[in-house]
C-alpha cells in the first residue's frame, strides 16, 4: 500500500492545489472542480506506471505446468538412441522397415519395436529426437525433424544409431512450436518464453496465463 501512496504523491499534490481553489467559484462550479479532481485521481492510480519492486497480478497462482528449457541449443538438439525402451507418452506415425517398426513419440522421439514375430512384437530401444514431428525411412536411412532442422538417422547398426546429416532451420515454424512446446496434458501451464528451447515440462504453481485444452 505505501507503494501505491507514494506513486499517488505527484497526482495528490497536484490535486490539492486544485481543491484550494475551491473557494473561489461558485456552489455548482465548485461540484465540477470536486467530481474533475476525483475522476484525476482514479486515472493516476489505476493507469499510472508500476512502482518498482513491485509484481502486479491479475489472477493467483494454480498448478500446473512449467518449461524445462535446454542448456544450449546442441544440448536440446542432440540425437540420443538408448536400448532401454521407453512407455508411449503420444502414440504417432508408424513406419514398418523390414523387421522393424518405428514408431514417432511426437515431441520426444522415437521408439523402436522388433517385429521379426509379429504375434510378439516388442519395444526394444528408443532414439530421443526433441521437437519431432513426422518421420519417414529409405535406404536404411531415417528422415526426421528434431525442432526446425531436418536430421537424417543413420540405423543400419542398431547398436550404434547416429546422426548422419543435418539442414539447419527447414522448418523454421516448429523451431518454438513443437509438440514439445505445450505439456502432455490439458491445464494450465506457464508460457514458454520464445527464445529458448523447451525439452520437457514439470509440474509447479504458475499464473493462469496459457492453457491447454
């Protein structure tokens, strides 16, 4: 409160000359000054600038959501196969290749199932890929996008998945509008600032200012 009293102290002293002049109009006049220096008062207050040190906010914090940003930009962008399989968070696009089926998490990456019996067909690793979208495979070569770059997989030795090409900035609309970039389920979550790279989220109180349906 004494921020505000303080912010109001140009306006009041400006106001107080004005009522010390009352006097010298007339009844009806002197109601016109009086309602004029009121509505003065209100306008400094509500549209005046915002005291320093000072969080203004228009709703209270819930939980929710929150960005987990990227160290760097290599960090967030690196391709990463592990031979643990992982749980399907966003079920995607399947591609069958041979004895195997490659299926996109979108956002997270994608997950690799051997299908040499397909009456028991299992996950048996996983290629994290942030900011993936679609996928595509030829020549023992998978095509996909990690954020705004195109990434082409070299997985003909499943032991040893890597990065065999990149093109940088492809895509430029998924650079921040990924998957990725909102939470995996509906609520309110923080809104991710636009330059940085979201990788994951986690649950905290945050202010009501993006939700996902």
């Amino acid at each position: 409160m004494s921020s505000h009293l303080n912010f109001l102290f140009p306006c009041s002293m400006f106001a107080a000359k004005l009522l010390l002049s009352i006097n010298a109009f007339m009844p009806l006049k002197k109601l016109l000054l009086l309602f004029s220096v009121t509505l003065f008062l209100f306008s400094c207050y509500k549209f005046g600038k915002k005291p320093e040190n000072e969080t203004w906010t228009s709703t209270p914090k819930v939980w929710g959501y929150k960005p987990v940003y990227a160290s760097s930009e290599t960090s967030a962008k690196a391709i990463v196969y592990s031979a643990v399989p992982q749980a399907v968070v966003n079920a995607g696009n399947i591609y069958a290749f041979h004895n195997y089926i490659f299926q996109i998490d979108p956002g997270s990456g994608i997950h690799v199932i051997d299908n040499s019996t397909p009456s028991a067909a299992s996950r048996i690793g996983f290629i994290t890929v942030k900011g993936c979208t679609q996928m595509s495979i030829k020549n023992d070569k998978l095509y996909t996008n990690s954020y705004d770059d195109l990434v082409v997989l070299d997985f003909s030795n499943l032991a040893n998945v890597h990065e065999h090409s990149r093109l940088k900035g492809v895509f430029p609309e998924l650079r921040y509008y990924s998957p990725i970039a909102q939470p995996p389920v509906s609520g309110w979550y923080e809104c991710p600032a636009y330059d940085k790279l979201v990788t994951g989220w986690t649950r905290d109180s945050v202010y009501q200012n993006c939700f996902k349906n």
